[in-house]
DNA sequence: TTATTGATCAAACGTTTGTTTGATGTATGA
DNA sequence: TCATACATCAAACAAACGTTTGATCAATAA
C-alpha cells in the first residue's frame, strides 16, 4: 500500500525543491544551460547534489522544469492590446506595455524570460514544442491588430516587415538589458521609465504603421 | 592512385589551421561554447585533437582566435551613414544596409556576427573589451545623426529611445534569423530581398524620427 | 648521409561532468 | 513500541571534458 501520503505538515521537502528550482532559474539564466553545473546548482540551494535527481530525475528534467515554471510563465490577461475598440497608437503602447511587463516584476520571472529568448540563439530541444506556442501568437496577434488598421485583409510583406520592427524593438530591449543598462541606465530605471520606454516605443510603432498606410493609401489612388 | 605532387603527402600546417577555425566558428556559432568540444572541432575538422593545442594553446585560444578573425570582423567602409549630405531616410536606409550586409556574405561572416551577439548574452569575458568598442561607435553614429535631424545638440532619453529603437530593429532582424526564416522565410531569402527589408525599415525608422520631430517642434511652440 | 624541425597521431593524463548508490536520520501511522 | 516512508548525505560511478605526452613521419639543411 503506498498510496501517496499528505505530506503537507511536513515543509523540509518542498522547501528544497524551490530553493532548487529558483537557484537554477538564476544559474540557468545568467550563464546558460551548458555552463551551469548540477553542483552549482546545488552549493548555490544548500543541497546535497543528489537532491536534484532525487526531485527532478536529472538535469535536463530540472531545465524543463524551470522553463515552464507555471506560477511565472502564466500570464493571465494577455494580449488585450488586441482589444477592437482601441485606436492604434494606444493598442500599441500596451502591446509594449505587456511586453515590459516581466522586468517591473521580481527577478525570477525576467530570469524565465530570459531563459526562453536564449533558446532563440541556441534551439535545441525544448524550443520547438514551446516557443512556437508563444511567439507565433504573439506575432499573429500583432500582425492582426495592424491588418485591421491598414484595413488589409492579407498580410504582405511590408506587412510583415512591419509586424517584424514592432515586436523586433520589443525584443531587443529584452534582450539588450544588460547592455542597456550600461550604456543609457536611465531609460530601464524604475516603473516609471519602462511605462515611458512603452509609451515611446508605442508612439515610434504607431508612427511606422501610420507611414505604411499613407503609402498604401498613396499607391492605391495612383494606381486606380 | 593519381600522382601526389611534392607537397602532397604533407600537409602545408596553415591548411590545417584554417580548417580548425573554420570548423570552430561554425560549431561555435551554431551551439555556443560550452556545448562544443574540441574533440567535436577536431573531428568536423579532420584533424587531431592535440592540434587544437599546438595551434591555439587550448580552446579559449581557439575561440579568442576565431572571435576576432581579422579578415572577417574587419568592416572597411563602415559609418557611411553618417554621411552630412545625406537626407534623414536615405540614411537610415543605408545603415540598414550597411547592417545587413553580413547577411548576404557568406556563411562565415555571418557566424562571426552571431558569435559577437551571443556575447550579449553571456557576458564572459571578450565582451567588456571587444563588443564595447563595436557597439558604441554604432550606438554613437546613431545618435549623431537623429541628434542632427532633429536639431538637438544633446541626446534626451526621448532621443535615446529612438536610437535603441532603430538599432533593437536591426538587432532583432539579425538575432531572430532563425525564427524569421521559419515564419516568414520570404523576408530573407536572397539579397533583393535584403534589400527591400532594408529599405522598409529605413522608411519605419525615418517615420518615427519624423514623429518626434513634430512632437518636439509642437512642444517647443506651446512652450514658448 | 645524418641531424633537425615541424606536423600529425594514438594514447593517456587528471578533472569535471551528471548520475547512482547505500547508509543515516527523522517524522508519521499503526 | 516498531515499521514504514521520506529527506538528506558522503561517497563512488562511468563518461566526457580539455590537455599533455612521446613517438612517428616527411621534409629541409648541413
């Protein structure tokens, strides 16, 4: 009979096992699945090496399981910016708005964002099954807000050109914190100047959009 | 067995050489360095393992060697965007240019461009001394030249967006190749392809510096 | 010729890697 | 109380790592 006991009252399990996953989210994202070793890992959460085996089977079960961290990867009320009734530049704004989202929150939830863009540089394994749940909704989610203000029902090239710099500018200054901060601190300082950084960036992708449509529009009355 | 000429039996040594980096960039670029053994370089290579030691001392030699590979990282005429003549978009067109152009090189030059990126990444090392003096000349002449168009004679945060945001475009395009080219392989498959992606976004960009102009000009009217 | 030099090789080096083992301590349930 | 299940540990494991060794072969210079 070993039927899973409630183990609840007792706490020194489950409090290994997160101090294991949040020492390897930090490693894993700071220097990488590859440089980081389980002994790390370990010395860093204060186990005993055979603890991560013992809870994630090994390390690549540990990997995933940081990756799909559940309480950190969710994130409920998303793509809103979607919404029909917003005029543009404001849809834009809070598409960056939610994209900057993670680096106001706490350390963990950018180091899980930063483990999932490094799998852009480097895709192996994981990637396939699971970045492609996550970018190309939120490219087809972009490319659908701009088709409907450019009043296409297609998305061309230019189109997806357009859709590229949008959400390109979004990603590199993920990706490009570090550099960033090195160079113009100021603009990742606190809350207040992401909600700037967004509401620029916001101003710059709607200017791009509008730009487009005045060209289509151009062409359009030229060609008919 | 066709008649082996006088050098034939023995390889020239530099022949060698060339093979081992050749092989090492790829590798390099393709899984980072971590992931990548000598003994996988020396096998892709053709050659023996100890090679790699007798050529480059050991395998951050080998890295260093191909991280800075002369003939590859040197860029000639570079900056020319910067160019005073030249009108706002057809500068922005030709740094996109000029930023691509790896992209249409070979295989090489372009494993080279992403060595240096995933520096960003995992700051180790090279990056402080190498990248540092890549990205801030860019960053630099970026600025110059919006500073110009708008009449500013010092760079804002507003100003400082801008240039992140020009660059991050161009970064993104570079970084995201594989993505790209699984989603919307059309948008980089040969070099008029390039090209007109490159004439887009100068356009995108020159469109956005237009928008902060007419905001910077409608404030200082309100203002005076 | 002989000596020397440089390129190449298989083999082994010592470490570090991820993982497994078996023992030990400890709280829980009967 | 005893017995079971669980968590933790030091130690050992095989495999892979980067690196070194010493011999071998080919070509050059004396």
């Amino acid at each position: 009979m070993t039927s899973p006991p409630q183990t609840a009252s007792r706490t020194d399990g489950a409090e290994a096992r997160q101090k294991i996953l949040l020492c390897a989210l930090k490693l894993f994202a700071e220097k990488g699945y590859a440089k980081t070793s389980v002994r790390q890992i370990a010395q860093a959460a204060q186990v005993n090496v055979s603890a991560i085996s013992y809870y994630f089977t090994d390390k690549a079960g540990l990997y995933r399981t940081v990756f799909s961290w559940p309480s950190l990867v969710a994130r409920p009320c998303e793509y809103g910016f979607t919404a029909p009734e917003l005029p543009l530049e404001a849809a834009l704004q809070q598409f960056y708005m939610e994209f900057f989202q993670p680096l106001k929150m706490g350390e963990a939830v950018q180091d899980v964002m930063k483990l999932r863009y490094r799998e852009m540089l480097e895709p192996t394994g994981i990637w396939e099954e699971e970045i492609e749940n996550e970018i190309k909704p939120h490219h087809a989610a972009m490319t659908e807000l701009i088709c409907r203000h450019l009043d296409a029902r297609e998305a061309d090239d230019a189109i997806q050109s357009l859709v590229l710099a949008c959400i390109g500018m979004a990603v590199h200054l993920f990706m490009g914190q570090n550099i960033i901060r090195t160079m113009t601190p100021q603009l990742l300082k606190d809350h207040a100047a992401l909600d700037r950084m967004a509401a620029r960036y916001g101003r710059y992708a709607s200017a791009m959009v509008l730009d487009e449509k005045i060209r289509r529009t151009g062409i359009q009355e030229t060609s008919a």
